[in-house]
C-alpha cells in the first residue's frame, strides 16, 4: 500500500518509467555476461540526455545467461506498477542486434491498431529504442560483435495489468513496458491519455464505427445495456474527455456515444475538458440558470443554487418535471461538436448514482 499524502504541501517527487527499469536491468545483466561485473547499481542515459543510477535489488548469472531487476519507483505518481519487480533476463546470441521477448508479467499484442505489430511483446518503440541503445554502446565498449536476447519480466504484471486498459486493447498476459521520456511526471496523467488514444486506434483497426467514451463503471454499463457494444468500442476516457474529443480529429469515426456521471456532464456543458475536480468546478448557479430557461421558478433556483451536490440539485429539478438533464446534454453535445469533426455523429447521456440514465442529447442528421 501507497504511504498517505503528506498533510503539509510539498514538491512532488518524479518517478522512472517501466521503460527506464528494463533499460537498467537489461544493460546490468548484459555487463554481467560481458564484463564479468555484478553490480547493484546502474547508470543509464535517459532520452532526453538525463544521466541516472538506478538502484538493483539483484544481478546474477542464471542458467543460460544473466538476470538483474529493480524496484520500480513512480515517485508521486499513482501508478499501478509501484513498487513492482521489473527484470530482465539477458542471453547472448550469434544473430547480431537487441530481440526482445515478453517474459511472465509483460503482455502481447493480440489486436491491431496499437504501435507494435499482432505477436509482438509489449515494449514500447522507446524503451526498446532505448536498451538497443545501451546494449550496442556496451558491445563495442567490450569487442563483443553478437546480439543480445533480452525477455523482459514483471513480478505479478498479470494482476497488475487487470488495472489497466491492457486487456480491452488486447494487450495479454501482463503490462506494457512503456515511456518516452523515461521519467515518470506526477500527475502528468500522459500514460493515462495515451491509453485512451490507443484504446480508439485499436477500436477503428478492428472496425468498429460507433464508439462509447464512458466516465467510468456505471456509465460503462449503460451504454453496454443500451447498445450491447463490444468491449473493444467502449473508451474508458475517466476525467479526459478532451482526449477522446481532440484524438477523433485525427482518427475519425461515424458516431461517439458519450457516458458520464451527471455532475461530469454538467461540466462538459460549461465548456471544461478535464472533468477532475482539480481542474474544474460544477457550477450550480449555471445549473439553476438552465433549469429557469426551462420554466423552473425563481424558488427552485435557489434551491438548486444553494444544493449540495450536482445530483441534488438535479433531483430537485426532475421533481418539479424539469428535464434538466436533456439540457445540460445538449449543452454538453454543443461544446464537444465545437471539438469533433463534422462526419463524426455525436450523442450524450448522462447518469445517477444509480446508473440509470437521467438526460440525453442525440443529434438528428
């Protein structure tokens, strides 16, 4: 279990990227092999030219090569591979070059749509950019004119990869050895989008035109009762609803079904793009303004202006037969068209606490 945020404000702490552990655990059990050297520390170069040590748990000879692995540290970041034993298994072979492999915890691409081809480990060009760098720095440092085959481990990464959006975007069998930078931003949520870009380039591979981008579990659930769509069609966007709006631009399709808690939706509608609380407010004096566009009285305003919570104040709403819900969707539709490109069919609906749907906007074409 992660330690408790500290009560006092203080800087947060970078972490490394699964991809900056396998740089460091591949290159120590390669100089094992070639150099003779244990070490229980390694000094690796980061993409951007940083110099880092990065601390061994162990580096050792096994029975047809070397192995070394490491703690990965996230620093502040919350990242579901905190703390996980990253390690690499490193043979040296005639063929000449780097030839990865996905050892126990580390998935396989099972769908098209993603960076690296169907069959591949999942290890990201980067990191494999990355320890082909290494890894040939150190051959010519020791004369040595043969390949490296290098299977890439995560102790647990199976579990951990149910927490992740791997198994929807077909990665299999563990989690991605991921990072462009090699350093892990806290907060910087860039895994995160990435995850949602991915997600919507596999989902358009293996054909699938209409797509649902959900805030989370419950909204996830409606739009599977409504349209039965595959898993694959659902985006798991959480908070980052920009990054399902911006990405079509690119990748296109015909129709974005879009899923939210009301509260989340009543955001979109007031023109945010990252739905956290950190970023942005529900509004209810907006809230109750619509609510009067509706008809709703000068009294029931001020109750909804003076509720507790969105979902409160939308309650008091529908009980006065107020479909505040259908507005705040059309608002919400009205901002995100602003976003999506025209071909792109877009529709909203927003959710209880229950789960049950309490407001829809769909265009008419």
């Amino acid at each position: 279990m992660r330690d408790e945020t500290a009560e006092k404000p203080a800087p947060l702490r970078s972490g490394y990227t699964t991809g900056s552990c396998a740089t460091a655990t591949s290159l120590a059990a390669a100089r094992l092999l070639l150099a003779g050297a244990a070490m229980d520390a390694v000094e690796i170069c980061l993409p951007k030219g940083q110099q880092v040590l990065m601390r061994l748990e162990f580096c050792r000879l096994s029975e047809d090569g070397a192995e070394a692995g490491t703690l990965k540290d996230a620093g502040d970041d919350p990242d579901v591979t905190h703390g996980a034993l990253i390690y690499s298994q490193v043979r040296l072979v005639a063929k000449p070059g780097v030839h990865f492999r996905a050892g126990p915890g580390v998935g396989t691409v099972t769908k098209p749509g993603l960076v690296l081809a169907v069959g591949e480990p999942a290890i990201n060009p980067v990191p494999r950019q990355m320890m082909t760098a290494h890894l040939t720095r150190l051959a010519a440092e020791q004369g040595y004119v043969g390949g490296f085959e290098v299977t890439v481990c995560v102790q647990g990464g199976e579990a951990l990869a149910l927490k992740t959006m791997n198994p929807r975007l077909g990665i299999l069998g563990g989690i991605s050895i991921l990072g462009t930078t090699g350093i892990v931003r806290p907060f910087s949520c860039s895994a995160y989008i990435a995850s949602i870009h991915q997600g919507i380039d596999v989902a358009r591979a293996n054909g699938f035109t209409h797509l649902a981008a959900c805030t989370g579990n419950a909204s996830e659930d409606a739009m599977r009762q409504r349209y039965h769509m595959d898993d694959t069609a659902l985006i798991e966007m959480g908070d980052f609803v920009g990054a399902v709006l911006k990405h079509l631009r690119k990748a296109p399709v015909d129709k974005l079904s879009l899923c939210g808690g009301f509260g989340k939706i009543s955001k979109l509608a007031a023109g945010h793009l990252d739905l956290h609380s950190r970023s942005s407010s529900i509004d209810l004096s907006q809230l109750a303004a619509w609510a009067g566009e509706l008809g709703a009285s000068a009294e029931l305003q001020r109750s909804m202006r003076e509720a507790n919570t969105s979902q409160q104040a939308q309650a008091l709403a529908s009980k006065a037969g107020i479909r505040l819900g259908d507005a705040v969707c059309a608002h919400a539709l009205a901002f995100a068209r602003s976003i999506v490109p025209v071909q792109v069919a877009l529709e909203v609906f927003a959710i209880d606490r229950q789960g049950n749907i309490v407001g829809e906007a769909v265009e008419t074409r």
